[in-house]
C-alpha cells in the first residue's frame, strides 16, 4: 500500500476512534490496535505506540471541554492518577518481557470486558449517601449540570477506586490502551459517580497515564512516526469532535454498535493470539 493511501486511512479510522473513545471514556487505542494489527498488519508493538500517542490526543481533544462543560472532577482525577501512574510505570516495562502472542490474547480479554461493561452502564440515582471520609477530606465531592439544572453528587469507596486504578495503569502500560474501562468502572460503579462525570474524568486521567507509559516506548523504539502522525491527528480530531456532541448524545445506540465491534475485534485478536498468527 503506498503511503499516502495508508495515512488516509489510518486518518478515518483514528477520527472514528477519536470520536468513540472520548464519548465512551474508554480511550481511542482499543479500536487503533486492533485495526492496525488485523487490517493493516503493522506489528503490536508499533499500533500500541501509535496507540499511546492517539490516547494523550484524545485526552487533550476533549479534556477541555468537558471541564468547561463541568462535568471532570478535577480532585478525583488528580487522586486516582497517582495509582494509575505507579502501574503504567510498571505496565510499560513490562512490555519487552512478555510475548506478543500473550499480549494480544489480553488485549482481547479487555476488550470483552470493555465490551460488557460499555453497554452495561447505567445511570446512578444518587441517593444522599455520606461519603468517603477520605473523600471528605480532600472535598471530592462536586457537582454536574442535568436538564434540571446542577446536580449534586457523593463520593464513595476511594481506597477501592485507587486499586482499581493502579491496575488500570499496568493494563495500560502493558497493552499501550487507556484502560479507560477499568477507570471509569473505579468512578461509575467504585466510587458512585454519575456516567458523564466518570466518562469525563477518565478522558482526563488517561491522557497523563499514557504520556507516562509513552516515554518508555519511545525509549524502546517503538513510537514510529509514519504510523503515529496520522493517528495522532485523527484521534485528536475526532476527540474534540466526540466532546461536542458529548452533553447532548443519547449514546445506546452507540454502545450497542461500538460492542458488537469490539467483540468481533477481540475475538479475532484472542484467536491469532492463540495460533501465532502475529
């Protein structure tokens, strides 16, 4: 394929990452992976560069609206990413030490359950509950505007949350993803946050997590910049586009297609894997 045909393409399929990862939280590299290594035979280590790169874009893409909007937790965000830069540390160098074959069959795995749990998420009534005393003391609670007006919201289980998020960053290391299923579930399901907030902060951890994990991949030669630039702009793109869209989309329809995707993807990554076929 000549280059100027794989840049375009990779283009329109990173500003369609871009888009789904900052809608969903769960980051653009589990569809940049996948289409890289099955579609466009780039080997797993240069799609997971590529991968980390297109995560900090999309971060930066939607970060800023979605706190102009006020839906990111600033404190939340700032807390959980201390556990999850101590596990992309981790994660990332770990990476040169375990096989390919078994680095796809677990992206595969994540990716099922990035799968069930994106069509799975569910809106909390947040009952008055008393929070953490952790979150307490460092005034994590907050608020995010509803068609009613500002709503506000209680913070629950952080030490929960921060394990969840140390594991979160070894995903994301090991796998060159944001892992945003595992960090938004910390938020959405650990901590009793509202979707769209936990959506929201987790565009903002996963962008600090993977510029962590980025620096040693570069160190190990695995960010090339004829894969990474397209992608980079692609994601960067379509993440500020997903965030403009992000306060008035009904996404079930969108997780329903965005699941049937992934767990064809994952499948596929889960059988390769398995025979050594990448």
């Amino acid at each position: 394929m000549v280059v100027w045909l794989f840049s375009l393409l990779v283009f329109a399929v990173s500003y369609l990452a871009g888009i789904v990862g900052a809608l969903t939280g769960l980051g653009g590299g589990v569809i940049i992976i996948p289409v890289l290594v099955l579609l466009f035979k780039v080997d797993i280590h240069y799609a997971m560069g590529a991968s980390l790169i297109s995560i900090i874009a999309t971060s930066s893409g939607s970060s800023i609206a979605y706190f102009r909007q006020g839906y990111t937790n600033l404190k939340i965000g700032i807390f959980l990413e201390s556990g999850a830069v101590v596990g992309a540390l981790i994660g990332a160098y770990l990476v040169a030490f375990v096989p390919t074959s078994i680095i796809a069959i677990v992206l595969g795995v994540v990716l099922i359950f990035s799968a069930a749990f994106s069509i799975k998420k569910k809106e909390h009534t947040h009952e008055e509950e008393r929070s953490h005393p952790w979150a307490i003391s460092l005034q994590m609670d907050g608020e995010y505007p509803t068609n009613e007006g500002l709503k506000s919201y209680h913070v629950q289980r952080v030490p929960q949350a921060l394990s969840l998020l140390t594991v979160a960053g070894i995903m994301s290391g090991l796998l060159g993803i944001g892992a945003g299923a595992l960090k938004v579930l910390a938020m959405d399901k650990a901590m009793g946050l509202p979707y769209k907030v936990s959506t929201a902060t987790s565009n903002f951890i996963i962008g600090i997590t993977a510029t962590v994990s980025c620096g040693i991949y570069l160190a190990r030669g695995y960010i090339e910049p004829t894969i990474a630039f397209p992608v980079l702009l692609g994601v960067a793109i379509g993440g500020y586009s997903g965030a403009k869209i992000f306060a008035k989309l009904q996404s079930k329809i969108l997780r329903l297609i965005f699941t049937i995707v992934i767990l064809i993807v994952a499948v596929e990554l889960i059988y390769k894997g398995s025979v050594g076929g990448l």
